[in-house]
C-alpha cells in the first residue's frame, strides 16, 4: 500500500498544486476573496502614478458659496444663463449633471427652450431601481439627446465601474439607453469625424476600440450585477480630473473663454451639503474622506477614459478568462509547492517564501499598471496553501520512512545478532577469507546493463569502477562498487546477502532524500559478488583544492563547515554515519559548486555498542574502516558515534587552514591538544599557531576534535549554531 501511495504521490508538489488550485477556483466562486481583492484593487489605483488633469474638460462646480449666493436649488433662470454663457465660448458640449424634472422658477420655461433647442446640451435622467423610482428628463428632451446618470456601485459603495449603456424597462420614466458620460464624449469624437459603431456581437465600436462589457465574474468579481454595458473605471487621480471653476466664476466673466473653447463641460454640485459625494478607490483606507470625489468628478473621469482609450491608445483594463486564471492560481500553486520542496530549513523557507510573495505582488501591481486587473489573494494562498500541503506530505512520508528505516534496522540487526552466533560458533572453522578480487576488465557488462568502462580504485570493502548505463539514453556515467565478502562460507554470505540488502535500502533512502549526496541507482548481486550503482558526481574533490603548504582563508573554510554540517545532520536523522570524512569524499559538483558527500561504501547504521560481541570486532578488525589521522580513537577501537563525523570534518578544516596533512599531529600527552609531530624551535605548538584563524573559529575547531567523544560536540546542528555569526 506504501508503494501505491508513493506513485500517486511521486510528484507532491503538482498533484498539491492542481489540488488546491481546484479549491480556491471553486471557493473563489462564492465571492469569499471578493471584498478583499476589491480592498487591494484600491491600494493598487493609490500606488499607481497620477495622471494630470484632463485639458478636454471643464468641470463647472456649484460650491456651497454657489448655494448661498444663488439658493437650492438652482432656479431655471440661474441654469439658463450659465447655459447661454457657456454656449457663447463654442464648447463641443455640455453635460448638465442637474435633475430637471420638475420646475424650479423663476424661469423654468426659458431654460426648457434652451435645452430643447441646442443639441450640444446633454440633460440627465436616471432609471428606477428597486427602492427608488426613476428620474425622468426634461420635458420635450428626446431620449436620444438624454444622458442616464445612473452610477454603478460595488457593495462597498465605492464606484469602481463605468456604465456605458444600459436598456430601460419598458415603465421605465427615464427612457436614455447612453450614459451620461457616453453622451458627452460620442459629441467630442462626432466633432472629430468618429462615429460611434456596434460590432455583430452587439459591442460599442469607436474607431478600432471595442468595448467589452465587464462580465459578471470578470477579474475578482463574482456574480456581480453586470447589467447594460460597463467597463472597469480607470481613475486619473485623486485630487483633480479635469480644471474646475464655480457658476459664479462663469456667470460673473472670471473664466477665460479659452477654458470652454473645444471643450466638454460638465456641470454638478461638489458642495458637501447636497450629498452627491461617492466613495472612490482612493476612498480605502482613509478615514478623512479625502478620496472622496462628488458625482460631477466621477462622471468627468468615465468621459476621461473613453476619450483617452479612442485618442491616446490607453488601453481599457483587462482580466484573464476562466482558463488563465486556473493557470495564474496553478503556477503560483506550483511555485509554492517546489520552494517547500527545495527548502526544508524553516528560516530559510519563510524568507524564500515571504520573497516570492512580494514578488507576485510586484508581478501583479506592474500588470495592473499595464491595465491589467488579476487575482492576488487567489494565487497567493495557493502558493502558501500548496507549499503547505507539500510540507505536511513529506512529513508524513518522513513517517512512513521511519518506520521503515525501523524495520530495516530491527531487520539489520537481527542479521548482527546471527553474525555475531555465526563467528562464536565458527571463529576459524573451515571458512575462507578473500584477500585477493581480481578486477573486472574493461567492457563487462554486469547485470546485462552496466558497461564497466575503468577502474576508479581499491579499498578495503571492494573496487570502484566507472561504468556505463546501457540502458539509459545516452547511456550516462555511473559509479559500481564492487564489495568485497569477508568470508566465503554459505552460512556466513547468506547473513552478508541480508546486511547488503539493507544497506542498499538505507544508501537508497539517502540519496533520494538529498540532492548532496549521490543517488544509488540499483544495488545487486551477481557472481557471488556484491554490487552497488551510484550516479556518477561530476565535479572535483577537495583533496585537489587543500593543497600541502596552502591555506585556506577562514570564510572559506566555515563555508565548507557549514555545508558539510548541514549534510552531517541529515544523514545523522537517518541513524546513519558516514565513518569517512575526508577530502576525497567530498566533492565541489560543477554544476553549482555545491559540496556532495560521497563514499557511502562505508556506512554503517549504528547498533547499541554494548551487542556487539568481541568477535564481532575482531572479524571487523580485518578491515580498514576508517582513514587515518581523520578518525577519533572511538573509531579505531571500532564503536562510532555520531560525533565521530564531526571529528572528521574538524580535522578537514584544520588541514585547509593549515595546509598540513592530520597525519603529521599527536595528541600531546598533557594537554590531549593537537600539537606537530615535529615541534619547532620555540618550543610546543597547538595547530591553530600554524593558521590564521579567529579564536572563535579555533575554539569551534578545538571541540570538533576533542580526545574524548563525551567532550566533543554532540551532534552537527550544535556545531552549526556555534558557528552563527561566522
């Protein structure tokens, strides 16, 4: 059953990725991330670049000074003459944001004739809703001459939508389909030659601009009401939109008639008092109402945009469909699920993970600067979310290979126990020990499908062989490790056959779990030989950069601590040491000059000292398990520890620093500090006289290979957190 889950689930991080993609599509669909990606939508329209105000435009504001002067609300004869005014200086129109529905004298009827008969005067309506009735326009005012005030709002009240049409209900008082924004800027382009068209899906057209209506789901909406045709308001700034000037300004000649010439004027209220002040995107966040804008503004801003996309090529927002959402929320899925994966150290899995989050937001506010409205809160959490559950996957397959390193170990050392009853039964016996394995030439092909190329060397478990994989395009390098039995009685290779096996399990375990050390790619037996398969480290091993005589400067060389140690610690999670540290065991791979522990041949998984019987030892003792001057006398007696490793490294740091081999120091008989075996002139001389290197490091060292395995530090994560700040 373990094996099935482990295909399942062989690639965690895109099953985790497509999986939680799936969710966030289907909870996004209930609008539970509307109100928040509405929130960041309105922190990216206050971060974004402020446009300047429009010259096309003149607002004609009625100020609280306005009110006073002239009362509430504005008679027809007051409107008449700021209307005969601005026609006076030739604009291309003028909007009147001003309900004329019911007269309001002195000289209702005289403004009814001016409205009635200059076509450049677009009056307003509004269509009923379903707590209010509709607004109708001025009497004798064509619907076709009408603007629909109506504002669109976001549950919030914020306006964050432009309504370009909308088609009236049959009852309906206010019969415009044209918003009253629409009205004014088809007049400006008409001027201009353009004329307003519908393409065969029934789409506003102006030049080669089509104006895709705003769909129910679009962007981070979800279900809104996308009734009529609207588009996403594209604000130009906060403060002002277009230049704007009072009624009085204009009835009193204060305003240059350059300022109306060509242009579009809109006339609204910004006085406080009348209550015609909306809440905008800058209204987020800001408990001062200053991004508040009056409904004139807003209506300003939505004739701003259209002539802006026709005239000046700026584009109109736009939103991934259904599709391209599901990829954007998948490749931030994936992102999040191969950074869990690549990292596994908590610090530096929040920093990888906070830095891909503001790299998606940057990401995302740069496309909105392109006009561009995406999902964030989506994609973000499927980051967090999918990065989640590749972590609680692979601690629960960490489980799993616990428990079957357990068994492997109960298994191993049952094989010991039988061993161990085997050599007490049979010290001599009629058994025979293998001193000589002759090499295998050149060509032979093992297991019908590794090519033995060459010999790579000899030690005391077996050869190395560099070979070919025939069966694998390309037919890649690998490394086979021939080992040697020590004995050749059937009892004696049966128990050998069992220890094999589980070693291979546990080299295979390593190698999968981490990228520095090399992968076994099969373990066998053939020919009564035993064989292991590793993929071949192509890079260069440090004994070829610690050269004699040459040192090494300290950053290097806590670096080289610092990596190693972290591969140290997670072989030591598994039980296991590696019982060979040295230089030639490790390797700077080319590919990112990232140091790999190599050699496993050599591993053992370590058993409770105490069963392991002196025969046993004895037997074990045939063998050279260790390299000297980096093993610690523990080892050389033949009972490692954990921290017999970490002895090892300690000696590989002093020879880079020193440049001298660790054969060519003792122990001194009082002190038990490395000193050289040949001191000089002046006298005893510890290794750290020999270096250049800081006290804080050398104490480091110093515990790294103390006599005594109880004085030494006791695992690699403390070693690790000594040499914090270096």
């Amino acid at each position: 059953m373990v094996t099935s889950m482990k295909k399942i689930f062989a690639l965690p991080a895109i099953v985790s990725s497509v999986i939680v993609t799936v969710l966030l599509l289907g909870t996004q669909r209930f609008g539970v991330f509307q109100t928040f990606e509405l929130r960041i939508f309105d922190q990216m329209m206050q971060m974004r670049a402020d446009s300047e105000p429009d010259s096309r435009l003149l607002i004609v504001a009625v100020t609280e000074e306005d009110i006073r002067r002239y009362g509430h609300p504005l008679s027809g004869q007051v409107l008449n003459n700021l209307l005969n005014k601005l026609t006076e200086s030739a604009p291309r129109a003028i909007g009147l944001d001003i309900f004329r529905d019911l007269p309001v004298e002195p000289g209702h009827n005289q403004l009814l004739e001016t409205l009635q008969l200059d076509d450049l005067i677009v009056p307003i309506c509004e269509h009923a809703e379903s707590n209010k009735p509709a607004i109708p326009a001025p009497t004798g005012i064509e619907a076709e001459r009408v603007g629909v005030s109506d504002i669109v709002q976001d549950p919030d009240g914020t306006i964050r939508r432009n309504l370009l049409l909308l088609e009236p209900a049959t009852n309906d008082a206010c019969k415009a389909e044209f918003s009253f924004s629409l009205q004014l800027a088809l007049k400006y382009l008409v001027a201009g030659g353009i004329q307003p068209e519908f393409n065969s899906q029934g789409e506003l057209q102006l030049r080669d601009i089509v104006f895709k209506p705003v769909e129910s789901n679009f962007g981070a909406y979800q279900n809104i009401d996308a009734g009529g045709d609207q588009i996403l308001l594209n604000y130009r700034s906060p403060q002002e939109v277009a230049r704007q000037v009072t009624v009085t300004d204009v009835l009193t000649d204060k305003v240059n008639q350059d300022l109306i010439k060509d242009r579009i004027i809109l006339i609204g209220s910004t006085a406080p008092s009348l209550k015609d002040i909306q809440k905008t995107p800058y209204s987020n966040g800001k408990s001062d109402n200053s991004g508040d804008m009056a409904g004139v503004a807003i209506h300003a801003t939505s004739v701003s945009q259209i002539l802006s996309t026709v005239l000046n090529g700026q584009p109109l927002f736009w939103s991934f469909p259904d599709w391209g959402e599901a990829g954007w929320i998948l490749v931030w899925s994936l992102t999040g699920g191969l950074i869990a994966l690549r990292f596994r150290h908590p610090v530096i899995l929040a920093i990888a993970g906070v830095g891909t989050l503001a790299i998606l937001f940057a990401g995302s506010f740069f496309i909105f600067t392109q006009a561009g409205w995406i999902p964030l809160i989506t994609p973000a959490l499927g980051l967090v979310l999918a990065g989640g559950c590749v972590i609680a996957y692979s601690g629960y397959i960490s489980n799993i290979e616990r428990e079957e390193i357990a068994k492997i170990l109960e298994d191993q050392k049952q094989a010991f126990d039988e061993l161990q009853n085997h050599l007490k039964k049979n010290p001599e016996g009629d058994t025979t020990i293998i001193i000589h394995q002759e090499e295998l030439p050149p060509n032979t092909l093992l297991d019908y499908r590794y090519k033995i190329v060459d010999a790579l060397g000899e030690g005391g478990f077996g050869r190395t062989y560099k070979a070919e994989d025939t069966k694998r395009p390309g037919n890649p390098i690998c490394v086979v490790k021939q080992l040697r039995p020590s004995r050749s009685d059937e009892q004696f290779l049966i128990i050998a056959r069992r220890l094999f096996d589980t070693e291979g399990k546990i080299l295979e375990l390593l190698g999968r779990k981490h990228d520095q050390i090399p992968q076994l790619l099969a373990y066998f037996e053939e020919g009564g030989q035993f064989y292991l398969v590793q993929e071949c480290i192509d890079g260069q091993p440090l004994d070829k950069e610690i050269i004699p005589n040459q040192s090494w400067e300290e950053v290097k060389v806590v670096q080289l601590l610092k990596e190693v140690l972290q591969v140290l610690d997670f072989v030591h999670s598994n039980h296991v040491i590696h019982r060979d540290v040295k230089p030639s065991n490790l390797i700077r791979r080319n590919s990112d000059q990232r140091i790999v522990l190599i050699d496993f041949g050599t591993v053992k998984v370590i058993q409770d000292v105490q069963s392991e019987s002196s025969a046993f030892e004895q037997q074990e003792n045939h063998i050279v398990t260790y390299s000297p001057g980096y093993a610690p006398t523990e080892q050389m007696g033949g009972k490692p520890q954990f921290n017999t490793d970490i002895f090892a490294l300690g000696m590989v740091a002093i020879q880079a620093l020193t440049g001298v081999h660790p054969n060519t120091y003792r122990r001194d008989n009082n002190s038990m500090v490395l000193v050289p075996n040949k001191p000089q002139n002046n006298g005893l001389q510890i290794w750290r006289n020999q270096a250049q290197v800081s006290e804080k490091l050398a104490d480091v060292i110093d515990r790294m290979v103390e006599y005594n395995s109880a004085d030494r530090y006791q695992s690699a994560a403390e070693v690790l957190k000594a040499l914090q700040g270096l």
